[in-house]
C-alpha cells in the first residue's frame, strides 16, 4: 500500500482517489466531465448555474428551466457511471433553495455549497433529517472563522453538522471568496488557512463524534501538491482548472484551447460585475470592460442576488455562456493561477494517472531521502471512534 493514494472518506462514501473535479459554470463542468472523474475514481461534480440560460430559454421560464435541465444532468451523469456524482450550489443564486431541492430528490452523493454561507437550507430538506438524506453536504470556507461559524449554526440549528468542508484558496480561478487586497496576503494561503479551519471545527467533531474531511482547492495542479496538503493534515483536494483541458470537459473545444493557449502573464484578476474579484484569462473583451467600455444588455433573468444590473459593465451570465460555446468575442474564461501550464488536451483517464503517478513519484522521493520528510503538526478531525487514519494509507 505504501505510495497510493489514500481514499477519501465522505460519511458513507468512499472515494477511491482523494480528488473531487471542481464544479465550473456556466457548463463547463456538466454530466460528460463529471461521470469521467467519477469512473475513474474522483468525485465527479456538476455545476447548477445557468443551465436555463445556457439552453436557450426564455426570461420568465428560466428558473424552471434550471431545475429541469439540472435534473436531466444529474440523471445523464448516473447513466454514465456507477461512481460519485456530485453537485455545486452557490448560495448567491436567487434560485439555489430550488436546486438544492432537486439535488436531493435525485439523491445525489454530495452537494457541494460555496459563493455565501448557507445557512437557510430548504425546509423540504431539513425537516426530513440529515440523517435520512442519501446526500452528503459540504461547505466552501476560506476562513477557520467561516467555518466555525457555519457548523455552530447547524448544530445548533439542524443538530448535525457538514459531512465535509472544503477550503478554497485565493489561487483559485473564478469568483473568489478573498477581498482584493487578501488575495496576496501571505495570511491567505491554503498552508495558513488548513490548520485553521482544522482547529476550528475539531470542537464539533468530537462533540458529534464524528470524521469530518477537510478537502482543500485552489491551486493544486500537481500529484506532489496533493501529497503536500495531505502531508499537512488535508483528507483530500479539490481541483479544477487542470480538467478543463480534458476531452471530456463539457466546454467547447474554443475553450479548452484557450487553456492550452494562455500565458502565465494573461491570467489576471477582474472585478466582477456581482461585486466579487475573480480569476480569468485576458482577452479583448476583458480588455474591452477594463477601458470602460459598456456591454449593453437586457438582465436574461436575475441570476445572482448581488448582481446590480443598473451599473453592472456587462451580464456576466451571457459573458460565461458565450465563452462556453467558444464565442471569445463576447465572453471570457474563468481559470485558476496554474492553467498557464496546461500545453495539451487529455482525456481524464490520462490526467488522473499522471497525478498518481507523479504522487508515487513524491513519496518514493521522500522514503528515500528521510530528511525531506515533513512534519504533520495536525491530525485530520477524526474522533476516536476506532476509525482508521485517512493517512494511514500511505504512512
């Protein structure tokens, strides 16, 4: 066993590679992505955002388009694959009580919540008892602070707590939960921000006597980076960006070129129209909105609540559809720090090997050079219950 990856351990689910597929809007990361990674061991997640939009619907049927077609994913991703299939949620949706909803009715492993704390569940959900639920709920944090106060409110609350917590670092492509001037902060990094939120939550997992996984994202592109955040107490990772550039990606072949194509100096920081910083790849329509110049559009429905569509530059939802289907003219493309590295397109099969292989690789390095090994101040949260180590795999 010395040298694989270990599993990643979720409630009742077992993952038997530690790596969950970042969920990417608007369709980047759709049923064909996620039942790859799930056959190949992963976590395989699909996005909810904009899939009324993205199919062409109208206005005033595009909240019931979005849980229709988000139905029909989650249903086509388990036609594929007998693996883990997941969701993403984000909170700052004016339509996620809904998503969530049909996430659970279709019995979805795990739905994954980020963009806003959630801490208002839909009632058709909690009042059947997270206990009764085949899914398994995990927040996005990138604070202890935020963290702790999420499980706080939901054992107070619900009398349960996340099955999973995911921290996302200032690395990360798309929308980021870092106010501009953190984003470079020493303090912000993945290896400052892990022993916190381990730190914070391990109250509640002695208290509920239970394992709660820390996975942690942003910036993770390689087996040994997976083996480094394992080494400091994370159970798994999250990743995102280096499966863009898969044949099995959902995006236009357009897109995932742009990958392939970009320069580590055209991954840049934006303002986003719905009042977060975000990570993309420059392009002359960014260039464009940087200079001033005003998309003009008609709000195709109010996607997200913090989006003020009188002052915003241009729709961010319109921007990200036509960037999915390749049409770089009027839209743009949502990408992590590390995609500069990206110079071909691979199937998941392909990228999911190469991980382990360069995983294998660090800890054969390590075993035979003890002085590179590193310490682990922290333990992942697991109470003594006789559950074995998520390290023990590979100690």
């Amino acid at each position: 066993m010395y040298g694989k990856m270990p599993e990643l351990k979720i409630g009742n689910l077992i993952a038997k590679t530690p790596i969950i597929q970042g969920g990417m809007g608007v369709g980047i990361s759709l049923s064909g992505l996620a039942s790859a990674v799930a056959n190949e061991g992963g976590i395989g997640i699909i996005a909810s955002v904009g899939l009324g939009i993205l199919k062409g619907k109208k206005k005033d049927k595009i909240h019931e388009a979005n849980a229709n077609f988000f139905r029909d994913e989650i249903r086509l991703a388990r036609s594929k694959t007998k693996g883990i299939i997941g969701v993403n949620i984000m909170m700052a949706l004016t339509d996620h009580q809904k998503l969530i909803e049909v996430a659970v009715e279709e019995k979805v492993d795990v739905v994954i919540v980020g963009a806003g704390l959630p801490l208002k569940l839909p009632k058709s959900v909690t009042d059947k008892g997270f206990n009764n639920l085949h899914t398994n709920f995990i927040p996005i944090v990138s604070s202890g602070r935020a963290a702790k106060l999420i499980f706080h409110h939901w054992a107070k609350k619900f009398n349960y707590i996340p099955d999973a917590v995911i921290i996302e670092g200032p690395k990360a492509g798309g929308h980021l939960g870092f106010k501009a001037e953190e984003i470079q902060s020493e303090n912000s990094t993945l290896e400052k921000i892990l022993p916190d939120v381990l730190e914070s939550i391990k109250p509640f997992a002695e208290k509920f006597k239970k394992e709660i996984p820390v996975i942690v994202a942003g910036g993770i592109y390689t087996g040994k980076d997976i083996h480094e955040f394992l080494s400091l107490g994370a159970s798994g990772v999250q990743m995102a960006t280096r499966f863009v550039a898969t044949h099995e990606c959902d995006a236009d072949d357009e897109f995932k070129q742009m990958y392939v194509d970009c320069k580590e100096e055209d991954i840049t920081l934006i303002k986003s129209p719905v009042g977060l910083p975000g990570r993309a790849i420059k392009n002359e329509f960014l260039e464009s909105v940087e200079k001033g110049n005003k998309k003009p559009f008609t709000c195709p429905w109010k996607c997200l609540r913090t989006c003020d569509v009188n002052t915003a530059p241009y729709c961010i939802a319109n921007a990200l559809v036509a960037a999915q289907k390749g049409k770089f003219k009027f839209g743009f493309a949502f990408a992590g720090t590390n995609a500069y590295k990206i110079d071909k397109i691979v199937s998941v099969k392909e990228l999911m090997d190469s991980l382990k292989l360069e995983y294998l690789s660090e800890i054969t390095t390590m075993k035979l050079d003890p002085e590179k090994e590193i310490d682990n101040p922290f333990t992942p949260i697991i109470p003594d219950l006789g559950m074995q180590n998520s390290m023990s795999a590979y100690k």
